[in-house]
C-alpha cells in the first residue's frame, strides 16, 4: 500500500487549536468588560452629593432651631423621599459639654434603597 500523507490532518488540528483559544480569550475578555463595568456602576450609583445637601441642611436646622421638632424637620424628610427617592430620618439630642463647647449629637440615617449611610456626629 502506498504510505499516506498525513500533513493535512495536522493542520486542520492545530486550526481547531488555534479557534478554540481565541474562543476562550474573547470569553475571558468579554467578563473582564462586565466585571469593570459593574463596578464603575457602583461608584456612580453613590449619592455622595446626596448625602452631603442632607447634611448641610440638617446642620442649617440644627443652627436655626436646635432640638426642637417643627415643620422644618418634617419637610426635610418629605422633600428627600420625593426628590431623591430617600427614606431620611434625623434626630437632634440635648447638648452636650465637649472640650469646653456646647455642641449637640446629631443622628442622621439615609437609605435610597442601594445605599444605607448612618452618621452620629457633634455639631
């Protein structure tokens, strides 16, 4: 019999090769897009500016009123559930002596549903 010549297959082999590793290769890069992605989608979902008009207003009340509870308060909370879609509760305590200053804790919680901020501070 005549010896055959195999060449060809081998060819085809390293062909399937070759596509099955830039199958692969698009595979992981195409996961590597979503993954950055997400993450990038995390970091602009932050309301940072958000939270830091919360504060300046309730910092602004604290100065106007102090402890006591008013329509001011309430329309704080209202205005960030309708404008910002933000559950937005503070809360105002009796002052407190601290190194020689009258500052009163101030408790605020905001929560828009992907982000959850709680901060007790002394203004």
């Amino acid at each position: 019999m005549a010896r055959l010549n195999e060449e060809g297959q081998w060819i085809v082999l390293m062909g399937l090769l070759v596509a099955v590793a830039l199958f692969f290769l698009a595979l992981i890069v195409n996961q590597s897009a979503l993954v950055g992605q997400t993450t990038a989608e995390g970091v602009l979902e932050f309301p940072k500016n958000d939270i830091r008009d919360l504060r300046e207003a309730v910092f602004d009340y604290v100065d106007e009123f102090g402890d006591a509870e008013n329509d001011v308060q309430r329309d704080i909370i209202k205005i960030a559930l309708e404008r910002k879609n933000a559950v937005v509760s503070f809360s105002v305590d009796d002052p407190q002596d601290i190194l020689g200053h009258e500052m009163r804790p101030v408790t605020i919680h905001y929560n828009n549903g992907v982000t959850v901020y709680n901060e007790t501070t002394y203004h």
